[in-house]
C-alpha cells in the first residue's frame, strides 16, 4: 500500500519537474518574456500523442483525467506545484474526458469533422456569390424588358393589351427573388455535386411557382452552356396533360431513352436505370407540375418518384409542384412522405405591393394607366385571392373597354388624351372589376337556395381539406351537416344532400361522376373559387360560414 503510494507520489513530482522545465525552456528562448498559465483544456493531451512527443519526449503524460479523479481534493492541495495554481483552483470541477477533447478542438485543432464543415461552409459562401450574381442578372434583365418601345403603327392600347395577357410571361417574374434564389441554389448544388434530391413548392394558383421554376431551369441551362456546370436533362411532366397518372412511367421513361413502353414496362425499365451505376449519366431534372392530380389510391407512382431519388447513383432530381402546402401529409402516407425530404418552398399570395410592381413592369414605358387605377386593381385583387393572373385579366379588359370609348369619341389610335380621360382611370378598373366578378356563375350563386350555397362552401372546404380537386360525396355531406349543425340551419339528410348535387351537377356548377350513385361519387367544382367568395360577400351570414 505504502509502495503504490510512493509511486504515485514520485508521478506527481515527475510531473510537476516537466513542467517547470518546460517553462524554463520557454524563457529561454524568449528572454524577459511572462508566460501566462496555460489554461487546462489546451494541457489535457492523451499519453502518447504525437504533439506531446515532439514537444518534450521526456514529460510524463500529465493529461490523464481517469487518473486524476482517483486523488482527492487532499492529495492535490499537498502534492501540486506552485507553478500550476490555476489548475488547482479548476480541481473543484473536475472535466470529463469528452469535455477536454471538445475544449481542445474549440481551440482550433483540426480534426476530419471540423475540416468537413468548414469545407461545407466555403461551397455556401461560393454558392451564395454565384446566386447573387444571378440575382443581379435578373434585376438588369427586368429593367431591360420593361423599357419596349412601342412598334410602330401599333396603338398604345394593343401594346398593353398584348403585355397584360396571361400567356406573355416574360423571362424574368419580379416579387420572386427569394423563392428563385432558394431553388436555384438547391437545384445549382445538387447539378454541380451530381447528386440526387427532391424539392416540394407549393402555393395557391398564380403566385407564379411554374413560372419561376422555368426562369430557374433556363438560368441553369445557360450556366450549363457556359461551362459552369455539368450538363443535364430537362424532363417536364405536367398532371393535366395525362389522362391517367400512370403514363408519367412512360413519359419519364421516353425522355431518358426515346422509345415508348406501356406503363407497367416503362416502370421496370425505369427501376432497373436507377438502380444501376453508370458513371456517363447526365442528371435528370424532372420538374412534376399539378401534383395533386397524380395522386392514386396505392400511391405507388408517388413512392417510386421520390424514391429513386435515394438511390446511390440515380443522379435525378425531382422538383414537385402542387397547390396545397400540407399535401404529402394529408394524401400520402407517412412512407411516401419521408422519401420527398424537407426541402419544401412555399409561395405566398402576392399583396396589393407585389400586384402593383408586376402590373407596372409590363406596363413600362406604355403611358395608358392612371397609377392611382394600378393601385385599385391591386388592392381589390389582392383582396380576394392574390391571384396575379386574375389582376392582369382586369387590366386588359380595362384597356378593351377605354380602347372601346376612344374609337367611338373618333379619337386618334394610340395617342391617349389625359384632357379627354382615355387613360385607365380607376372608375374604369371599378367596371372591370365588377364585369370580371358579374358573370353567370356569381349571379347564380347570389340567387341559388340556402342549402345550394352551403352545399357549394362545403364542396370548397372539402377540396381545401383534401389538396385535390376532386372529393367524394360522402365528404361533402359530412362537412355541409357540420356546417348546418354548427349555425343552426336545418339539418338534412343524405338524400336530400344528394339531390342538391344533383340540382348543381345539372347546371354545371359542379362536376358529378355519373357512373357511381352513391357515397363515393366524386365530386369537383367547375366555377372558381373566387366566384363564389365574391357572390358570398355581402351577405354576412355566409361570410361568417366561410370563415369559419
């Protein structure tokens, strides 16, 4: 007993010489320099480590916390030097082993994670850099498309009436910058690294998702083209365009090969590609616009696209677009859902702000537009839905109907009189407004029963409960009979639910199944739902059903 104290007693003595000599050696080479304690996360070095050894081959290891926390506070106070008070006064809160290495690496060790991150933090900021010069890019490119001259022999009428149409989308969408920069920074890294992701934007309609994932793909083409990046293959699948979600297998598969299969076929093919190494492949950029309508009842063709994604040499990316934002956990299993990631972009509904500055944009340097006019058109719209399409409608039909006036007045073709009132005024948006919101389907609704109006508010909260445009009948019923429970209106039964359908269906107000009869029918819209959020206004007994 007495021996392995004397042992460790002539530890601590070896110890405490090894460190003085150090600090001897220390003021040595630097004369009537004061070296300041070392603190003792920087001295915890394991026995044997390379730094110790190149330092003073002869020091006893003096890191050692499994060995240290045997001694009790006593032996410390007894056996430790003068020189290392500092560490004596530290000894009342021992560290750990782990805490020592994470204090060492604080310090700035090098270490494989730590080179990982700061590698990972050089690749942002250069990936930053690249997106800001896009960004900048875009903005010169927008100032230099608003500023069109007028061609010649055309009317400043035509000229906005041809940049206020829906189908001009120019090349670069303002109020975007954002949302661009964010895909085109996932979608630059993923190319550049030839790896493999998927990405989820969703957004009411027209808030321009589309229209900003084509600007981003057309940005990356050029970068491509240049050199920047390695190439790649554009692949566009839109939901409307098939008649049923199965041929996406054989469109995918035709892009990528050109030859037509069936689509259990073109679904092999497809798997056996993914699945195999091949270090020539191009990445796929597949871009799933209307998603909601590619939705089945297995979910496999989901599961099977964001799926082969996760494959170690599939090098495809895929970007999906759908209305709702919460889809993949409303429609799709919990299986389906984790394989799209947590790369998810939402666009919100433009403000009367945004309205204004994409309305103006197209309108540069066309003088038919009173501003105050811009301003009204904006807020009314954004009031409503945000819709930036729906905006852009009321101000063409503006231009038609000031267009209309100046031929009757006989005035000269595009050469608007401020004196005579041709430009847009906003009394002549508060007309389009009203045309645009007047037509058959809200006159209808305004004069439709008490139980065909909450039939048609119940059908719009299913769809919106859903993600998906179509609903069952079953559905509907139950959301129109918690709607009558909940504001005291009579309850009806299923039958009488079923023939208000019926009556809507006749009208084509609604789109009915007509082969199925019975709770699982589908149902769908066939107005907008501006429509009846408009025609529902006034009256404040169903503005109070719609919002809650």
């Amino acid at each position: 007993m007495f021996k392995k104290q004397e042992k460790k007693l002539l530890g601590k003595e070896a110890a405490a010489q090894a460190g003085r000599a150090r600090v001897q050696a220390k003021r040595g080479r630097l004369p009537g320099a004061t070296v300041a304690a070392t603190p003792r996360a920087t001295r915890k070095r394991k026995a044997g480590s390379s730094d110790d050894e190149d330092a003073d081959p002869n020091a006893a290891p003096t890191s050692d916390d499994d060995e240290d926390e045997k001694y009790s506070q006593a032996d410390r106070d007894d056996f430790m030097p003068a020189k290392r008070g500092r560490r004596k006064s530290m000894a009342a809160a021992p560290r750990t082993p782990a805490r020592g290495r994470r204090a060492t690496i604080s310090k700035g060790a090098l270490t494989p994670a730590t080179t990982t991150k700061r590698r990972m933090r050089l690749q942002d900021i250069q990936l930053s850099a690249a997106v800001s010069a896009t960004i900048l890019r875009r903005a010169t490119r927008i100032g230099n498309d608003s500023q069109v001259e007028v061609p010649e022999g055309a009317s400043v009428y035509e000229v906005a009436r041809q940049r206020l149409h829906v189908s001009a989308v120019p090349e670069t969408l303002p109020c975007r910058e954002d949302e661009f920069a964010e895909i085109y920074g996932h979608l630059y890294n993923t190319i550049e690294e030839r790896n493999s992701m998927c990405m989820y934007i969703s957004g009411v309609p027209g808030t321009g998702k589309t229209a900003t994932v084509h600007e981003v793909i057309r940005t990356l083409q050029e970068n491509a083209e240049e050199g920047d990046l390695p190439d790649f293959q554009y692949i566009e699948l839109n939901g409307m365009k098939m008649t049923e979600p199965a041929q996406a297998y054989t469109q995918l598969w035709q892009a990528i090969a050109g030859e037509k299969a069936t689509p259990k076929h073109a679904a092999q093919l497809l798997e056996k590609h993914f699945s195999t190494p091949s270090p020539r492949r191009r990445t796929y950029v597949v871009l799933m616009d209307e998603l909601d309508l590619l939705v089945t009842k297995s979910q496999s063709i989901m599961y099977n696209f964001f799926d082969w994604p996760h494959r170690p040499h599939a090098k495809l990316v895929v970007v999906a677009i759908a209305n709702t934002m919460d889809l993949p956990e409303r429609m799709l299993n919990h299986k389906v859902s984790s394989r799209l990631g947590l790369t998810r972009i939402n666009f919100q509904p433009y403000s009367h702000q945004q309205l204004m500055t994409i309305v103006m944009s197209r309108l540069e340097g066309c003088k038919a537009f009173d501003a105050d006019a811009i301003e009204l058109c904006a807020r009314k719209i954004s009031a409503v839905s945000g819709d930036a399409r729906r905006a852009l409608d009321v101000c063409r039909r503006a231009v038609e109907i000031v267009e209309a006036e100046s031929a009757r007045e006989g005035g000269k073709r595009g050469r608007a009189n401020e004196d005579a009132g041709l430009l847009v005024t906003m009394m002549v948006i508060d007309r389009a407004v009203k045309e645009m919101y007047a037509s058959g389907n809200v006159a209808f609704i305004q004069n439709a029963s008490l139980q065909q109006k909450v039939f048609l508010l119940a059908l719009r909260a299913a769809i919106r409960k859903a993600g998906i445009p179509e609903v069952s009948l079953g559905d509907v019923v139950f959301v129109h009979r918690q709607l009558c429970q909940m504001h005291e209106l009579a309850i009806p039964t299923y039958d009488q639910v079923a023939k208000i359908c019926s009556q809507l269906g006749a009208t084509r107000c609604i789109l009915t199944e007509s082969s199925i009869l019975d709770v699982h029918q589908q149902v769908r819209l066939a107005i907008a739902e501006d429509d009846i959020t408009v025609a529902l206004r006034p009256d404040p007994f169903f503005q109070k059903i719609a919002t809650s």
